[in-house]
C-alpha cells in the first residue's frame, strides 16, 4: 500500500461528521419529497444485511467491511438530487474516500456498487454491489412510514407500512436466498407490494444469481416467486 494510503474502517465511516451531514440532509429533502425514511436506520441496517450476507458467503473479512461501508454510504447521493443519485453517490463517495486516503482498488470498489445501487441502472458488477443491491431492495418495514396519514394515498407508505416483519434469510444448503415477509392485508394487498417491488425483487434475483444462489420471495408462508 502507498505510504499516504489507509486502512478504513467502517466505524470510521459511521463516524465522520461529513458522512453524517450528508446523509442527514439527504434524508430531510427524502422527506420533503414525501418519500420514505433514508435515514441512519435505513444506511446502517443496510449495512449489516450487505456485511452478513458477505460473512454468510465466506468472503474475506475485508470485503465484508468494504460492502458496510459500501452500503452506509450507498444514499448520499440524495442530498443532490433524487434522481441519479446512485451515480452522483458515487461521485461524492470517491471524493471522501479518497479525502480519507483509502486505497484506490477499495475505493473502485465501493463507487462501482454505489453507481449501480438504484432501480432502472443497476446491476450486480461486483460482490459489494450484489450484497448492496439485496440488502436496499429488502429493507421495507413500518418504521420507513414517516407519517401514518399518507398510507392511504401512497402506495409506497402503504406497502412499508403493511410489512409486519421482513428478515432475509441466507439458506446455504438449498443455494438461496429468501425474503420472508408478514404483510397486514388488511392494510395493503399483496398485489400493492407486486405492483411497486417487482422490479426490485428482479433485481435482487439477479444480485442472488451473482453469488450463484436463487431468490425466493415468501409473503404470508406461502411463497411467490
Ligand atoms: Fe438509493
Ligand atoms: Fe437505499
């Protein structure tokens, strides 16, 4: 490694004031755009889902920190604008990883799987994509729902709001991985979460299909897809 370059960790990352500002402001203009929670909850369950799933897979103990801090940061792009914010993530991202004097390989690394993090561009180019990609598409949870009057008139608030319980589950035996979701159908049909995740389940079939597993998708014990 250069002399000028550093080993970063995760909690580094989890603690930079810079980090944190950004996130933060990108949160409050989420919010503005009446979107869903994208805040410290959202990045650092992200973050855990994308480290296990890596863990899970017996990748090396650096990786797993590198998809952390992949995933940690995978949002910052929002503080710009929500559109193309995956690739405008990215861009910030280098900026401050290369501030913080991160190797430039580990650095590729995680600007590669932030620009290719969100719906309609992404794709699993790379094993810290793939885990980000998963960990993002599954986060979906009642806590997300910023306010509980809106479930009515937003699909999206609805659908998050509905989710009971959601966990992730790595079956190694079987090669898959499977979403199990509990859904209050009396909240939102199932139809509901089709109509706005089925493009998100797809990809997260694909990032699956990078580690050489399948992507099952169980809502209410009976499984989808
Ligand atoms: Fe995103
Ligand atoms: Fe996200």
């Amino acid at each position: 490694m250069d002399d000028n370059k550093k080993i970063i960790t995760y909690k580094d990352i989890k603690q930079s004031p810079e980090v944190r500002a950004y996130i933060k402001q990108a949160d409050i203009s989420l919010a503005a755009l009446g979107l869903t929670e994208h805040s410290f909850a959202h990045v650092t369950k992200c973050a855990e889902v994308a480290g296990k799933l890596l863990q899970d897979l017996d990748y090396e103990p650096r990786k797993v920190e590198l998809a952390k801090i992949a995933a940690f940061m995978h949002d910052i792009g929002n503080v710009i604008n929500r559109v193309d914010h995956a690739q405008s993530g990215a861009m910030m991202a280098f900026w401050i990883l290369d501030k913080m004097g991160m190797p430039y390989e580990e650095t590729a690394m995680i600007i590669n799987a932030i620009g290719n993090h969100d719906e309609g561009t992404a794709y699993p180019v790379n094993a810290i994509a793939a885990a980000v990609i998963i960990a993002d598409k599954s986060d979906v949870r009642r806590s997300r729902v910023r306010d509980k009057k809106t479930i009515f008139s937003d699909i999206h608030d609805r659908v998050n709001y509905a989710v009971e319980k959601a966990e992730l589950i790595m079956n190694k035996e079987d090669k898959e991985i499977v979403l199990n979701l509990k859904i209050d159908t009396s909240i939102s049909s199932v139809m509901d979460y089709f109509e706005i995740f089925l493009q998100r389940m797809l990809l997260c079939r694909k990032a699956a299909n990078f580690f050489g597993l399948d992507f099952k998708l169980n809502i209410n014990d009976s499984e989808q897809a």
